[in-house]
C-alpha cells in the first residue's frame, strides 16, 4: 500500500518498522519545513499589509492635522476680516451721521435765510 503525499509517496509494503519510521520522519519534517515556510510567508505578507495601513493612517492623521490647521486659519483670517469690516463700517457709519447732520443743519439755516421775513 502506498500514502501520497503530493508527490511524495510513503512506500509501506515491505518496509520494516525502522525504514517506515524514516519515511515517515523524512515526511514530516517535509510538512513541518512547508508549513513553516508558509507561515513564514503568510507573516511577512501581514506584516507588510500592517505596515502599509500604519502608513496610510500616519499620512491620513497628518492630512488631517494639516486641513485642521488651515481651517482654524482660515477661520482666525474671517474673524479678523470681519473685525476690521465692522471697525471700517462704524467709522463709515459714523461720519455719514455727522455728514448728515451737518446736512440738515446747512439746510435748516438755508431754510431760515429763505423764509421771507413779515
């Protein structure tokens, strides 16, 4: 009777315990040295995918840290236009109203002057 072994065959007739226990040694550590060598592989192929998402999250936290600093940037710059905007616009507001009342004081005394006196 013959074991298979992907190729590898287990010759049992005719084999004495001693040969048997050869074979079967020689067998196992050709499964163990596969095994090994698969596990191997299928580690460093992990290790590798771990080392790719590590990567990958470092560069997305960096993204991340980058588009956060240029936001609160972005929005110290809209505060400080927005503060500069209102100071500029009382002013302007400011010397309207006194433009204004200057106005309607000239317009009072033009007024004044046109009335015909009785």
């Amino acid at each position: 009777k013959m074991a298979e072994d992907g190729g590898r065959r287990l010759a049992i007739d005719g084999a004495t315990k001693s040969e048997l226990g050869v074979q079967v040694s020689r067998l196992l550590k050709s499964w163990k040295y596969e095994l090994e060598t698969r596990l191997q592989t299928m580690q460093g192929f992990a290790d590798g995918v771990h080392s790719e998402v590590k990567e990958s999250q470092a560069w997305q936290d960096d993204h991340v840290a980058r588009e956060r600093a240029r936001t609160l940037e972005l929005v110290g710059e809209h505060d400080r236009v927005t503060g500069l905007l209102a100071h500029h616009f009382a002013q302007v507001g400011g010397q309207l109203e006194r433009e204004l009342g200057a106005l309607r004081d000239q317009l009072a005394r033009t007024v004044d002057e046109l009335r015909p006196v009785t």
